[in-house]
C-alpha cells in the first residue's frame, strides 16, 4: 500500500505510471514473430496472425482470436489470400484485407460474417498498405495500391468506395500516412521524404508542418492522437514534432537520439491531461516523450503491441499486459509523497483510525479547520474510480464513508454509483471477462454499450446480472440480453427444437420488449422453421407473426393468426398475398374455414369484381346469397329480359335453398314485371317498377277498374288491402257515389272507420256522416269525434260507460259547454 | 328539473382539448401541401368537419375552393388537389379515376389524400393496382371524436353498424380501439373495463394490446375511473322504440345532424328556415332535452310566463334602473326569448305530426309488444300501417319490434306480414329482409325440431377450434333476441297498477312513458352496482355472452373519477339511452360520458339495412 508510488515516474512536472493488468493467459511461441497483430481500443478483442513456421506450399497461417486477458475465444486455420491488415470495427468485428483488396469480416467467434472488395483495380496493384479507422460515421478502411493511390470508405456498413486524386510525381510507397477525420471530412496525410501532401475527396494540398526546419530529415512514421486532434512526426533524424493535427500550432520538437523507425508511435493522453506525451517502440525500448522535451524511457524484454486508448496506452506483450498512463490529477494529490490533500489527510485519518489512533481525530481536526472534509471525500471517491488494484479501490472508499460519517448534509449519490461501478468494473476486468476497461473509458462507452459488448461475447448471466445490479429498466436491459441470448440459442444444431422452444420460452417468458417474432425469424434464418412455428406461438401479438409465417409459406396459419390479430389491414395482406399465390379452388377453400376473411373479401369483390363474388358463392353451394346476388343484380338492369331472366335463376336458386317463400316472392315479382309491361303497352300507364299497390292504384285512378280487378285476383290481394285501396282512390277522384256503392257492395273488411277517417280527410263532412252510424259500437266514439260531433260523441260514451272513451270526449269538449260536461262528469262518477 | 337528484356529482372532464387536438392535426396536414390547392370533402364529412374548422380558418391554409365529393368528373383549375374522406374503396376508386383523366388529357397536378381517420391497407392496394400510387400522397387525419356535448362524443362513422353486424367486417375495431387509447392517454388510466359482445370484447383486446406496446403511463390523476362497451345488437329493442324525450322526439322528426338540427318554416313561423345548435350551452333546451315530452309544452308555457314578468320589470324603473336592465338583463332575457320561441314552435309542429298520425295508438301498440299482450291486435296494427304505406321505415321498425319482442315471429305471420309489405313496398325489400334476418331483427320462430338439429350442428362446431371462430363471427345467424326471458330477469317492464307520473320519474323507464326501462341502460347500471357480471349469468348466456370485466390500474378506488363512467356504444345510440343514462347519473351519483360511433335512431338503423344499401 505505502508503494502506491512505487510504479510512477516523473515526466516534466506531472507523473505517469504503468499499471499490470494482466499475465496474459495466452502462450504464444516467439512472441508476436511473423505476426500480424489487431488490438480493438477500450479492452477490446486481439486477433494474431501468424505466418506457418515452415514455410511450404501447403501450410496455412493461423488466426487466433483472443480476449484482451489473453483467453482464446476463436482459433482457425487461415485459408483465404494473403492478409495485409487485421483491424477491428466499433462493433467487435474483425476485417482482414488481403492483397487482392478484398475485406472478409468475421465475428468475434471466428465465423465468417460477409466480404466485399476494395474496388477492382486493387486486384491487379495490389493493396501495399491498410489502415483501420474509427470516426463518427463508423469504422473505416483506407488503403495505398501499388499504383500509389489512396481508396478509402467511411463506413464499411454502409460501403462507398472513394478515390483519393493522385499525388503528383509519387514514385514509390509514401514513407508514412495516416487517416484524419477532422471537420466532418476524412483525408489522408502522407509523406514523401521530406515533403507532406493532404489528400482530401477533390484536391492533393502541399503542407508544411510549422516550426519543423528542413534539415531535421524526412519524416519516416507519424502519428494522430485517439480524438484526431494531434500530430505527432518522427523524422529519419530522430526528432519527434508534435503539434495540431490542423498542422497549424506547434507543440514541441525533441531529439530522440534514435534513428530506427520505431516499431509503433501512439499518443498518449487522458481527459485535463497535464502533460500529454508521445509513446515510441522500438525493439527493446519504450520511449515516453512528454511535451515539456522530458522524457522517460522503459526497456522491453519481449516484443509488444501498442493500443492507443483514450485515456493511455496499453502494452500488450507476449507474457503481459500493462496500463501506461498519466496519473490522473487526483490521485496525484493522494498518494503524492507527503502530499497534504484533504483527500491523503482523510486516507491517512482512516488508517490511524483502524489502527485505533487517537491521531486519527488529528488528522480529521485538520481538515475539518480547513472545511475541507467534504473535499476530502469527494476526492477519495473520485481517486477510487481510477484505481486499477481493488484493495486500493476499497482503502479509499472506506475512507470516503470514514469522512462521510462527519458531514451532515453530503450527498450520497456520487459515493453509491461510483461503489456500484467499480463493482461493475471489476467484474469485467477479470481475466476470464478480460475487458479491461477503465473508469473514463466506462463513461465514454455508456453502460448500454458496455452491456451489448458482453452480450456479443455470450456473457449472457454477467450481463443480466449487471442489468439487476445497476437497476436498468428491464426492457433497455434484461430483454435485450434475452433476446440477444434467444437468438443464439436457436441457432445451436445440436439441441431438438422442443428443447430449444421450451428453454427460450422459460427464460423469456413475457419479458417486456422481447419479440417471439424476432428471434423465431433468426430460427428461420437457420433453417429451423419447425421451431420457428413453435416460438411463433408464444408471440402475443399475432400480427407480428404473420409477416414471418408468410415469409415461411405458412399462408394457412399465417391467415389465421392474422384473422385472430382483428387486424382487417393483416387480413387483407394474407388475402391479396393468397390470391396471387394459390389455385382459385383452395383460395376459395382456404377461405372458407376464415368466415371474417371471406366477409373481408366478399366486401373486396361486392365492390371490385361482382363476378368472383358468384363463384365465390357458387364454390360454397350458398344458394340463398347466391340468390340474393341475382336479385341485386336483376335492380341494376335497365331491359325487362335481363332483369326477368336474372330474377329466374334467382328463383332457382331460392327453391335449391328451399326458400319457398322467398321464391314466390320473386315469381310473383316477375308475373308483376310482365304484367305492367303489358299494361305499359296497351295503355300507357306508366307503371314499370311500381310496387303492386302502387300499381292497383293508379289502375283505379286511371279508371282501368277490369284490370285492378284482375290484379286483385291473380295475386290474391288481400281484400282489406283492396278495400283500402279503392277507398282512398275513390276518394281522390271525388266520386261519393261510386264510394256509397262499394261501401254497400259487401261488409266493408276494414270496417266503416276508415271511410269516416278518409271522407273527413278530403274535408267532406256530408259524406262522411252517412258512414258513422254503420261504423261499429266500438268505434263509434272515435266516428263521432272525427266528423266533430261531439253530442254524439258523449250520447255514445254516456251509454258504453267507458272511462278511456268518457275521457276521450271530454278532452275534446270545449269548456264553455256546461251540461255536456256535467253529463259526461256524472257518467263517469256514476260508473264508480 | 324535476329530478330527485344527487346534487354531489363529480365534474366532467373538459373535452374541448380533442377539437383542439384534431385541429391543429389537419391543419398540420394542410400545411404539408403548401400552396393553394382545391379542397374535396366526402359528404358526410362535412358537417363534422364544420365543427372542427371552419371555412375562414380552411382558407387560411390556403384551400382555395371547397367540393363535395360526388363520385363525377371535376371541374377545378387549381394546381393542387386535396382529398378529405372516409377510406371507402368507391371514393378512392373514384381519385383513381380523377388522377388517370387528369394524365390523359395532358394535366399535370398534385395530389394528396387524407384518409380519416386512418387508411386501409386495401385502399392503398387499389391506388397501386390503378397505377396512381406515386401520384398521390397519403395522409392520415386521426379525427377520432367529436364532442357533441359536455357528456357526448361521437366518432360519426355510422357505416361501423352495417360493417361490423352485417358485413361482419373488423375493419373498425381498431379505430374504437384507438379511440380508447387516446381517451386512456389524455383522461386515464381507468381502474376497470366492463363490456358486453363480440364487437366490445375485440376492441378491448386491442386496446390492451397497444397498452402493452406503449411505456407505463406517467403517474397521473385520472379523470375517467371506469369504461362499459357495449355492442348494439346486445339492445336492438331499445333503438327501434319511438322516442318520446324532447331531444329524441326532435331527431326522429327533424333528424338532428352532428348536433345541429335544422328547423323549418313551419317552427320558425317565419318564411327562412334556421339552424341550430342543441346542446348545453342552449339555456332551454339543457332543461327540456330530457324531458318526457308531455311535460315539456307546460314547462315551455311555465317559462314564457316568467320571461313576461322578468321583462315586465322594466315599468316603473326610472332612468338608471332602466339603463342597467337594457346593459345587463335584457341581452340574456332576448337570447331566452329567442330560443324559447323556437323550442314552442318545434313542439307545436311536432304535436301537429304526432297527432296526425295517431301517436298515441302507436304508443299503445308499441306499449303491448313491449309487454307481450294483445299479439293479434298489434299484427292487425301493423298490416294496417303497412296497408296504408305510412312509411317504408316505420312499418319495417314495427315488424322488426314485434319480431324481437316475441323471440320471433309465428311461420303464419312472418310469411303474410312480408308478403302484405312486399306488395306495399316493392319487392326489392327481399333483400332487406335478407338483411334484418342476419343481424336477428326480424325472424322466423324455430319449431322445436328444427331447433335443436341447428343447435347441434353449432354445437358441433363450437368444438372444433377453427370452426369455433366460425361459429363465433357468425353467432348473429344463429340468434335469438329472448326478449321475453331478458325482460322477466331484469324487470324491464314495469308493473303498471298505477298511473306513472311523467313529471316525476322514478326509473328509466321514464323516457318511454314508463312502459319500458331500456335494456342497454339497465345492464349498466346492474354491472355498476355489482362491480361486474356476478349474478347475471343468466343474463349473459341470454345475450349470446362475450362479457367481461377487467381490472386495470387499482389505485384511487375512492377517487371522484371513479364516479365518471365512460360509455362507449359499438354501433350507435339514440338520445333516449343518453337521457336515461343522465337520469342514472343523477339518481347514483355517477357521471356519464357516452361515447359512440354515431348517434343513432330507428329510422337511421333501419335505413341502413334497406336493400339499397350497397
């Protein structure tokens, strides 16, 4: 503990310490020799190259994938073209460029995910040179030809191949370059000898990095910072220029007294650095160049990879693996030799204090004089996230809480979270996990990108361990993990789809967010659509299923699921889809057994094709709609044939349902139909498309009274209909005679009311008195009233003794009629 | 009122934020098309639109000439055309149509559809298949209500009755559902659903649906506690009844028109017809709309009397006293004069109809159908009306009532009550007959044979899976109305010993002069009382099942908000169900808000299935 210190040395006025992060858990025979070498940024993946170490026609390099701690994750026998660069993109996934230009990208687990080419001159020239970058839009592939030119693509999900425009007068391989991705524009800036180009989409620009003076030699390697923002050059001279990647400041310029190339240049900074350096590899010596010209140097006993990271440098090495950083500010002010901190006072207080040591009150005096206690927590808090070693981690937290006892209003929140990620952190930097990933670089990732790369790992129970332990909601966290975790396990062969059906669904249950849909689609991508069909059925929205069934030409249960949706729109899809898909016979079928489909579609054809809506009919032996098909069609003829040969098979049809009724019905219209074309003809009467009573009556008003008479016979009118009918037409010609002569032809069906009611309408109360009396004693009162004599009226109602009638009479009675009433009133008490 | 009533109901939530919602939505979509363009509007569209945006605030977006859709060829000059209208597949076609003359005579246009309120997959289908589906653009105006009053929302989509009972067509559940998404979203969260048919129970299995999709609904008062669906064809008894409520007096004779009805002449007694607006903020008829209409011309009277005194206070005032009557009474003392002048004349006209037509033996016939007398009387009744071709509808409403109320008609009957109204009537009404016999309106007695083979072929197929559906989306086929059961069981009908005193109602069945509570309304408020379907088992399995009820969000169970019942009415309701649900407002201390897919009545319910519909 007390030689916290021990690993930091002093570069200008600030510190920088290499952390051991891991012995490596890998065993590589000769170290990284005739290896190609890929290290993902943040605690990523490694992938390792090797040539075959007998060189013979034969023999196969090897690919190796291996997590940061070294733990092997994938091995494979490389079988494709020679390979020039191995690079990583945001998403775990390893690019391999060969020769020929083409990009084979594999997953984490070493299976070949897709490939794509650098363009077809490549094939001829030759890819010389190959970088991977990261920017905004992605990841990214530059690459140098043999005809010296550069093609580059910002986003290789999303692939547009660009040429760069030529450099004037280049001859040979640039003697460096690198990718800069700066004011939302990707170039490349080259260097040849002594002399800088930057290549942008249109132009080939001349540029001279200020401050560096010609006779410092050519510039023979450089490098970018992790933020694009600054230039480090390495001249063949040994002097490393530092300035903005703008090339417009310059930073500083130091002789390195080296003349090799180095092995690797990688920036080295962290967020408020306070001396930001330059880290150069050569064989067996590590070289950090701080800008203040001061440098420290490390030697190197095995051959080791550099990644730049955002906030450091890691050394990956065979054995190895080690954190080069500079030491964050705060923990500067802890662990500082004799530093008086609040936060090494409150480190050193808790220490007295489990020591049991009254100067443990001392010290907490101290900073307590000063105010400064919540400080001192605050910064032993903050230390503790940058700590790599947990017993440090916890020394420093226990402090914090220490402190934290003797403060009354400090808030808790920043103490928890960063307990809670440490606890996160640690679990991920175990060599097993083996990310090793710092706190800076947790905040730069966000916890959901932290989750996913697990999940792309298959740490399934890490990660939903870590989603209930930092309390996500369950549908950005633990769903996501299933689902992820469901997806991958329907695609392992070796499990029956009943297994794999029950695990998903036990595991899953009805997590929200997770869709049965989605990974029964993976199913099928496998080939597995029995299991798809299973998991299908656990999908609670059925109308996310159906695409997929359709898709599976499952068209039966896809319709089905669509009709159980009440989705009309699903429906409808499936139909159409059917439609085009089977014979008409098993559509109709299919149909048949979808009652709301067949109503859907019978809606479809009643409005689009009146036709299919017959066989549709017809198929189904329905052969009362099928008649009633007939009948609406018969109403959109105009000529009297059509429509009485329509309305026959409409007849047909009604008596193959057995609807005889309705089949009379529709004879009795025809016989109607012809009869008025026959009338129409002879006379004139205008009567096609009446009614039958419509047509009795203009028959009667246009004095044809034979032919009424024989409509009333041959389709048996019923006599109070044709009683009606001659009373109201009678009535509107006016002739009363002919109206006294029915009345007495025979007793009146309907009674003699209505020829009271009808007389009184045409306002001829003459005519209707003479009906009164023959109307019944039932009536009579009504009778009365409706011609307005009320004196009968009440003589009527005294005599029937009847309340309703009584009060009837009464309501009409006008006041002013006194005996009337004192009658009726008398009646009416007398009955009670 | 003259409401025994409980003076402590909850207040209503404020529903004027929908119009403001869906206005700002079409004028969204408006701006979408920049420029002047000509507007075309399905007719049925436009009195709701009217009481959404106005002309002024439509030219204001730059519509410059407003059509009517009329399925013909257009004369418009404008560069941009706009379509406002129903996804209905004639209207599209009929774009298609406009789209592909407009390419063959060489002109070029814009256009754009806005489907209300969503489009349909197979609208779009017919845009692809006649080749126009990059021409037009698609839009969609989620105008799902229309506040017609404080209490009552309507969707105006009448065609949701015939698509959903007779077509047995989905296509508009989901729009019901979307409609309860939206008032859960603004109003919610309702602690508890109860619903009664097919039609209820689907939408409410929707809804749930797009509940689960959405994120946990922010912890938030909810201003509506509790939601009853209902489909129409539980109650088709209660809609075919004469109205005689002075609100639903006026709509089955005038027709009240997104409530807005136009009077004539002979209400106005002047030579221009007027229209207006009947709602709440109508002073008179907030207090007469509910009313028994034999009270309301004494109440009327009652009212013009006060109004003589109150204007009579002008003599003897001096100056002063003068001044301020004229600046503050006599405005309000006007406005109730002018209305009141025209609720006297509306009631007069409506007596001159009733009277002529006899109302009162109608009444009576209705009155024994209902309570299962004198069946003979009432055919004689009927044949009589059909004899004299009163009217194609009401003859119709009659049989259809006396076919309900009597489980059916007799073999004998049915057969020469249809003949005597196809003699009348045409026989083209062999297709609406066709029609009332799918949807159980008007049916033909089982004898007891027939019967039980048809109930166990369905049993048959009920147990078959697939088939179940079957028999399920077709139950209607199979139905019965069991009225007479259902009216014993709840006491729809009730004992008569003593005159009912219409001033002084005691139940619902006030709103049909105490003849009848009506069955919809009844159901209510036993499954509020019950807080579910305990105890109506029987009820149910009569009303061919399909009931639930279904906790939702538990918390605030004695919040005000759960005295705020939302009803929503699957094909239509009439404003005689509203007044008698008002009158169970007032009487338990509950608050209704109905919301329904149209409002509804005898002769619109009846006209839609007419032959013709089609």
């Amino acid at each position: 503990m007390a030689f916290i210190t021990a690993n930091w040395s002093p570069l200008g006025d600030t510190f920088y310490r290499k952390t051991e992060l891991y012995e490596m858990c890998w065993t590589l025979r000769d170290g990284f020799k005739d290896s190609l070498v890929a290290a993902a940024p943040y605690g990523g993946p490694i992938a390792v190259l090797r040539e075959p170490i007998r060189r013979s026609p034969s023999s196969r390099p090897q690919l190796d994938i291996f997590s940061a701690s070294g733990v092997s994750i994938a091995s494979l026998t490389w079988k494709s073209g020679p390979v020039v660069h191995l690079g990583w993109t945001v998403n775990d996934e390893l690019l391999c460029i060969q020769e020929d230009g083409t990009v084979l990208i594999y997953d984490l687990f070493g299976t070949f995910k897709r490939h794509f080419s650098m363009g077809q001159e490549v094939v001829q020239t030759h890819v010389l040179e190959a970088k991977v970058f990261h920017s905004p839009y992605g990841t990214g592939i530059a690459i140098v030809t043999g005809s010296f030119r550069f093609t580059l693509t910002t986003n290789i999900e999303d692939l547009k191949l660009r040429r760069l425009p030529e450099v004037p007068g280049l001859q040979e391989k640039p003697s460096s370059w690198l990718v800069l991705s700066q004011d939302r524009q990707t170039k490349v800036l080259l260097s040849v000898g002594s002399e800088m180009f930057v290549l942008d989409n249109t132009s080939c620009t001349a540029v001279v990095p200020p401050g560096l003076s010609p006779q410092t030699g050519s510039i023979i390697h450089m490098s970018v910072s992790f933020s694009y923002k600054y230039l480090a050059l390495f001249t063949d001279t040994g002097h490393l220029w530092t300035g903005s990647a703008h090339l417009q400041d310059k930073l500083s310029e130091l002789d390195t007294k080296q003349t090799v190339t180095p092995k690797q240049m990688v920036w080295c900074r962290r967020p408020q650095s306070q001396q930001p350096s330059v880290v150069l590899m050569w064989d067996s010596l590590l070289l950090v160049a701080g800008l203040s010209n001061d440098t420290i140097q490390f030697a190197l006993d095995e051959s080791s990879v550099l990644v730049g990271e955002m906030d450091g440098v890691r050394i990956v090495g065979a054995t190895r693996q080690e954190l080069l950083q500079e030491v964050p500010l705060v923990c500067q002010d802890i662990f500082k030799i004799a530093s008086m901190a609040p936060g090494a006072l409150l480190l050193e207080a808790h220490r007295e204090y489990q020591k049991s040591s009254q100067k443990a009150d001392e010290y907490l005096r101290e900073i307590k004089e000063q105010s400064m206690l919540g400080e001192a927590v605050r910064q032993c808090v903050d230390a503790a996230a940058h700590e790599y070693d947990p017993s440090t981690q916890k020394s420093l937290m226990r402090a914090a809480s220490f402190g934290k006892c003797f403060l009354t209003d400090f808030s808790p929140d920043s103490f928890v979270s960063v307990c809670r990620e440490l606890r996160v952190l640690n679990a991920l930097r175990d060599a097993a996990v083996g990310q090793p990933i710092t706190h800076d670089q947790y905040k730069q990732l966000t916890l959901q990108v932290l989750i996913d790369r697990l999940v792309y790992r298959q740490f399934y129970p890490l990660a939903i361990e870590i989603c209930h332990y930092l309390k996500i909601p369950d549908f950005l966290g633990v769903s996501r993990v299933l689902k992820h975790w469901a997806s991958c396990k329907v695609q392992q062969k070796d499990l029956s789809d009943e297994a794999i059906a029950r695990a998903v669904c036990g595991k899953v249950g009805d997590s929200p967010g997770v869709s049965y849909s989605h990974i029964a689609a993976k199913a099928f991508e496998c080939g597995r659509t029995e299991l798809a069909i299973k998991l299908l059925d656990s999908e609670p929205r059925s109308g996310d299923q159906v695409p997929l069934l359709l898709r599976m030409k499952r068209s039966q249960l896809a319709l089905s699921k669509a009709v159980e949706s009440g989705d009309t729109d699903l429906v409808y899809t499936v139909v159409s889809y059917l439609k085009n898909e089977m014979n008409r016979g098993d559509f109709f079928m299919t149909l048949r057994n979808q009652p709301v489909a067949l109503s859907l579609y019978r809606q479809f054809c009643k409005l689009q094709e009146p036709d299919t809506l017959k066989d549709l009919y017809n198929q189904d032996d329905d052969h009362q709609e099928l008649a009633n098909f007939y009948v609406t069609a018969s109403y959109k003829e105009q000529r009297l044939e059509t429509r009485v040969s329509l309305l026959q098979s409409a007849v047909d049809e009604f008596n193959k349902a057995r609807n005889d009724f309705c089949a009379k019905a529709t004879e009795d219209e025809m016989k109607l139909l012809r009869f008025q074309r026959k009338l129409d003809e002879e006379k004139g009467a205008g009567l096609q498309g009446l009614s039958l009573q419509a047509t009795a009556e203009v028959l009667l008003s246009l004095g044809l009274h034979k032919q009424a008479e024989q409509l009333y016979r041959d389709f048996r009118i019923p006599d109070k209909r044709y009683w009606w009918l001659k009373l109201t037409s009678l009535a509107d010609k006016g002739d009363w005679e002919e109206l006294d002569k029915f009345s007495k032809s025979k007793k009146s069906p309907i009674g003699y009311l209505p020829f009271v009611e009808v007389c009184m309408k045409h306002n001829n109360k003459y005519e209707a008195k003479k009906y009164v009396s023959r109307v019944t004693p039932e009536q009579k009162v009504k009778a009365h009233l409706a011609v307005g004599d009320v004196h009968g009226a009440a003589d009527v109602a005294i005599e029937r003794r009847l309340d309703a009638e009584i009060s009837a009479v009464l309501s009409r009675v006008s006041s002013s009629d006194r005996p009337i009433i004192e009658r009726l009133q008398r009646a009416a008490a007398a009955k009670k | 009122m003259a409401f025994s009533s409980r003076t402590d109901s909850p207040k209503l939530p404020d529903f004027s934020m929908l119009k403001r919602l869906v206005k700002d939505h079409l004028v969204y979509l408006l701006e979408q098309l920049p420029g002047k363009k000509d507007l075309f509007i399905d007719a049925d569209l436009m009195s709701p639109l009217d009481r959404i945006a106005n002309v002024t605030t439509l030219k204001e977006h730059e519509v410059d000439k407003l059509y009517k859709v009329e399925l013909k060829a257009i004369v418009s000059t404008a560069q941009q055309l706009c379509f406002l209208i129903r996804p209905r597949i004639q209207t599209v076609k009929w774009i298609c149509d406009v789209v592909n003359a407009d390419k063959a005579a060489g002109i070029e246009r814009k256009y754009k559809i806005i489907f209300t309120p969503q489009k349909f997959y197979s609208c779009e289908c017919l845009l692809e298949d006649q080749g126009v589906f990059g021409d037009v653009s698609v839009d969609e105006w989620d105008f799902l209500l229309l506040p017609l009053d404080d209490d009552v929302l309507s969707m105006e989509l009448p065609e949701f009755f015939t698509d959903s009972f007779l077509a047995g067509d989905q296509r508009w559940l989901k729009t019901a559902a979307n409609v309860l998404r939206l008032l859960h979203m603004l109003y919610g969260p309702f602690s508890k659903v109860y619903g009664i048919g097919r039609c209820s129970k689907m939408t409410h299995e929707l809804w749930r649906e797009t509940l689960e999709e959405e994120a946990e609904l922010k912890e938030r008062r909810a201003e509506i506690g509790k939601v009853f669906i209902i489909d129409r064809d539980v109650d088709f008894v209660t809609p075919l009844c004469s109205q005689v409520v002075y609100e639903g007096l006026v709509d089955d004779i005038f027709r009240i028109k997104c409530g807005c009805v136009e009077f004539g002449s002979d209400v106005t007694s002047s030579d221009k017809g007027v229209k207006v607006m009947l709602n709440s903020q109508d002073a008179v008829f907030s207090e007469i709309r509910n009313q028994h209409f034999s009270n309301v011309f004494g109440f009327l009277s009652q009212k013009a009397r006060n109004l003589q005194t109150a204007y009579d206070k002008r003599r003897g005032m001096d100056i002063r006293q003068i001044k301020a009557f004229v600046s503050e009474e006599l405005k309000g003392l006007k406005q109730e004069h002018r209305l009141l002048s025209l609720h006297i004349g509306a009631s007069e006209s409506i007596m001159k109809k009733k009277t002529k037509q006899d109302f009162q033996e109608l009444l009576k016939t209705e009155h024994s159908m209902l309570e299962g007398f004198d069946l003979r009387e009432s055919i004689t009744y009927i044949e009589e009306h059909i004899i004299r071709q009163v009217s194609v509808v009401e003859s119709l409403r009659l049989m259809c009532l006396l076919s309900l109320t009597e489980n059916g008609l007799q073999s004998k009957d049915y057969r020469s009550l249809k003949t005597q109204y196809l003699q009348s009537y045409g026989y083209e009404h062999l297709l609406t007959f066709s029609n009332l016999k799918q949807l159980g309106l008007l049916t033909e007695q089982q004898t007891g044979d027939t019967l039980t083979v048809m109930e166990n072929t369905v049993g048959k197929l009920v147990n078959d899976r697939t088939a179940g559906k079957l028999s399920d989306a077709f139950s209607s086929l199979a139905k019965k109305s069991n009225f007479r059961a259902l009216s014993r069981k709840l006491s729809l009908v009730p004992k008569c010993d003593e005159e009912y005193d219409l001033r002084v109602p005691r139940d619902m069945s006030y709103i049909f002069s105490g003849a009848y509570v009506p069955l919809s309304c009844k159901l209510i408020e036993q499954v509020l009382r019950a807080d579910g379907w305990a105890g109506l088992e029987e009820v149910c399995k009569l009303l061919n099942g399909h009931e639930f009820s279904v906790t939702g969000n538990p918390k605030g169970d004695q919040d005000e908000a759960q005295r705020i019942v939302l009803v929503l009415f699957l094909g239509g309701c009439s404003f005689s169900e509203i007044s008698a649900l008002r009158f169970l407002s007032k009487e338990k201390g509950y608050r209704f808000i109905v919301v329904t897919t149209a409002i509804t009545n005898s002769s619109r319910l009846l006209e839609a299935l007419l032959r013709n519909h089609q």
